[in-house]
C-alpha cells in the first residue's frame, strides 16, 4: 500500500501473490478501494507468470476473464483487479504463514519483507480458508502490527466486509507465530485422521498443540500476549486448518498410505499446484530446537518433523512420552 495522507493522492494497492488466498485477499480488498475514497479504484495483483495447458500466460487469462482459473476458478475477483508481473509498495501486509531460520536465528516473513523492501509491515492471520471467504461465508481475521496504530487501522478498512470481520491486535510477533504454528498441529490432526483414531484423540492433540504454540511462541518473543491466541489467529485458525485445511489433508493421506508416498508426492497428486507449509515449517522448528536445546520440551512439534522425514511411523503421533530418543536420532540425521 503506498503511503498518503487526507491531502494526498490515493493510496494504490498491490497484492503481492495470487494464489488460493491471494487472489482471494484481492477480491475482498477490490471490493472496498472501489467504496473508500481514500484508495485508488485499481488493485494491481503480482502474479508469479506460468502458462496454462492451453498456452495462454496466467496473467492474460486473469486479465481477459477476471478469475484467476487455476488457483481460485469459479469466481469472479472484481473488475478493478489487474494482474500485473510487478512489484511496488511502501507499507505492507503479510498474509504469508510460515518463518525462515537463518545462521542468526529464526526470522519471520514479515521481518524478511520489512528487510528486504525497507517497509513497515503488518501481518494478517486468521481462520481463513480462502474458498470459504470466495463464497463470501462469515469469518473473522487478526490484524498484527507493532507501533504503527493507523496504518493497522486502514488494513482493517482494506480488508473487512460484513462477511470478513478483521480486528486489529498490537502483538505482531504473536499473530504471526499462531499463523505460523498451527500448521505444524494441522500436519498433527491430518496423522490422528488417517489413522482413524477419532474426535477425543483430535482435540487432544489439538490442545496440546496449541500448548506449544504458545509456549514456543513467547519463549522466542517474550513480548506475545496470551489474548492473541484466543484472536481469530489463535484458536480459532487451529480449528479450522485441522478440520478443512490442505496441511490435515496431505497428512491425511500420508498416513492413510503408512508413509510409503511422500508429502511431496502427495502435495502434487492432491493440491493441483498449491503448496503445503507444515512440513517445512515443523523442519524449521526442529532447526530452531535443536539448536536451543528445547526439543525435549515440544514433543509435538518434534514427532510431527520425525514422521514427516519418514523417522517415525505416522502412530507415533500419540506417542509423545516417547518422542525423545526417536528425536536424538533426528538430530543426528541429515535434516
Ligand atoms: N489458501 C488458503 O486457504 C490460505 C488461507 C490463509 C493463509 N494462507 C497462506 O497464504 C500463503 C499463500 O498460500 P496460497 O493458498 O495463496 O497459495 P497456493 O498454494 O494456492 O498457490 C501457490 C502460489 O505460489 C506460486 N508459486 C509457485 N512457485 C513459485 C515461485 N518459484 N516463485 C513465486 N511464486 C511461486 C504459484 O504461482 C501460486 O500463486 C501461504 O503462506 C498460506 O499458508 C492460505
Ligand atoms: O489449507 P491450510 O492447511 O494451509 O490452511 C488454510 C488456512 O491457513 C486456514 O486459515
């Protein structure tokens, strides 16, 4: 979002990604630059090019038809919307889920972005499985940002509809960490699915994930607020990517075929060129405990990494008490 102000010209905004959910953040956001005037009409969306089976480019297709057809087909993402292989911002917004670990530790997505562009950025998380806000069906979001209180305030006005209820929360670090987190536990849930080991054993493993979310969470940044996890990033994001999301249903079937096909096999056979964050968000994790010395105090971000490089057999995911020796072999493994 280019920064302006009342005398100002019109902010512009660009989402940058047009997946499953960036093309849906584009279209919610569409629908509201055109109704507030302190925003520029057009929405510009950075599509990474590739080309159909027809021939045709991604980025003409979006153009000519308005509907991103292969990551978001059926819905129309609002005429104002232009697919654009560019790139040009000034205060930004991740709705990324996920963290890279670097020699100097492990840094978020909207730290890389705020590096690498020079920007302030904010993030939003939430209980947002993306065809479910296509279909305009009520959900909520978490705004996270650190000082700037305003720029907070215009995303919220960016993104909420009266089906897409966003609120706005000082603790960037800890919506971003649940966001992040909950993919690991999704990862969990998918296993317990597969196995067919029912409800009880779910919440189960559901409660004590989001034990190490919050636990992992403000042992990296002391800062997060114990009322973010019970924000729409929270509990309520956990819920729903362990009952509908792409990460319990890759694990699903993983487990369904005893590990004998890998997430990466599974990931193109079943997702159709979406991607899955779990996995490599539960490897990134183990990095950041084994370095720390803290894996003996996650069991279930540590047994989620070993079954997932195939370690462990996807049972053991209720096997926690015993996750320490399988993890030691881990961590003398090439992750
Ligand atoms: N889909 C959802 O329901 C949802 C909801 C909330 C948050 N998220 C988060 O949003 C983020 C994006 O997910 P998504 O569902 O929009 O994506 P997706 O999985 O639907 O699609 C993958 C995207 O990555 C692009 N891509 C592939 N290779 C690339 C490369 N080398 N360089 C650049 N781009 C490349 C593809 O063109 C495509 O746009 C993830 O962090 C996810 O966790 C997704
Ligand atoms: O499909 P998943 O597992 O990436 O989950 C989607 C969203 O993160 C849910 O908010």
């Amino acid at each position: 979002m280019s920064h302006s102000s009342f005398y100002e010209p019109r902010s512009k905004v660009t989402v940058v990604g047009s997946g499953n959910w960036g093309s849906v953040a584009a279209k919610l956001i569409a629908s509201n630059t055109v109704r507030l005037s302190s925003f520029d009409d057009e929405v510009r969306m950075w599509v990474f090019e590739e080309k159909l089976p027809s021939g045709e480019k991604l980025t003409d297709v979006i153009n000519r038809t308005n509907e991103n057809v292969k990551y978001l087909p059926g819905i129309k993402l609002g005429k104002n919307v232009v697919a654009d292989p560019d790139v040009e911002s000034a205060e930004g917004i991740s709705l990324v889920k996920g963290m890279e670990v670097k020699k100097e530790g492990p840094c978020m997505i909207s730290t890389l972005i705020s590096k690498t562009l020079g920007i302030n950025c904010s993030v939003l998380m939430g209980a947002n499985i993306a065809n479910e806000i296509a279909l305009e069906k009520f959900s909520e979001a978490t705004v996270g940002y650190s000082k700037n209180k305003e720029a907070a305030e215009k995303w919220v006005q960016l993104f909420g509809t009266p089906y897409f209820i966003v609120s706005a929360v000082q603790d960037v670090e800890g919506v971003e960490m649940c966001g992040t987190l909950k993919n690991i536990v999704a990862i969990a849930a998918g296993f317990v699915d597969g196995m067919e080991m029912g409800n009880n054993t779910k919440a189960a493993i559901m409660r004590i994930g989001l034990k190490e979310m919050i636990k992992f969470s403000k042992m990296l940044f002391p800062s997060v607020k114990d009322s973010t996890f019970f924000e729409s990033c929270g509990v309520a994001d956990l819920i729903t990517t362990c009952l509908g999301g792409r990460n319990r249903k890759v694990a699903d079937a993983y487990a369904k075929n005893q590990g004998k096909r890998s997430f990466d096999q599974l990931e193109a056979e079943l997702l159709n060129g979406q991607k899955l964050q779990g996995v490599l968000t539960a490897k990134e994790v183990y990095e950041v405990l084994s370095d720390r010395g803290w894996v003996e105090q996650f069991p279930l971000f540590s047994t989620v990494h070993a079954i997932s490089i195939g370690r462990l057999p996807p049972s053991a995911i209720v096997e926690l008490g015993d996750s320490r020796s399988a993890n030691k072999q881990v961590g003398n493994s090439t992750l």
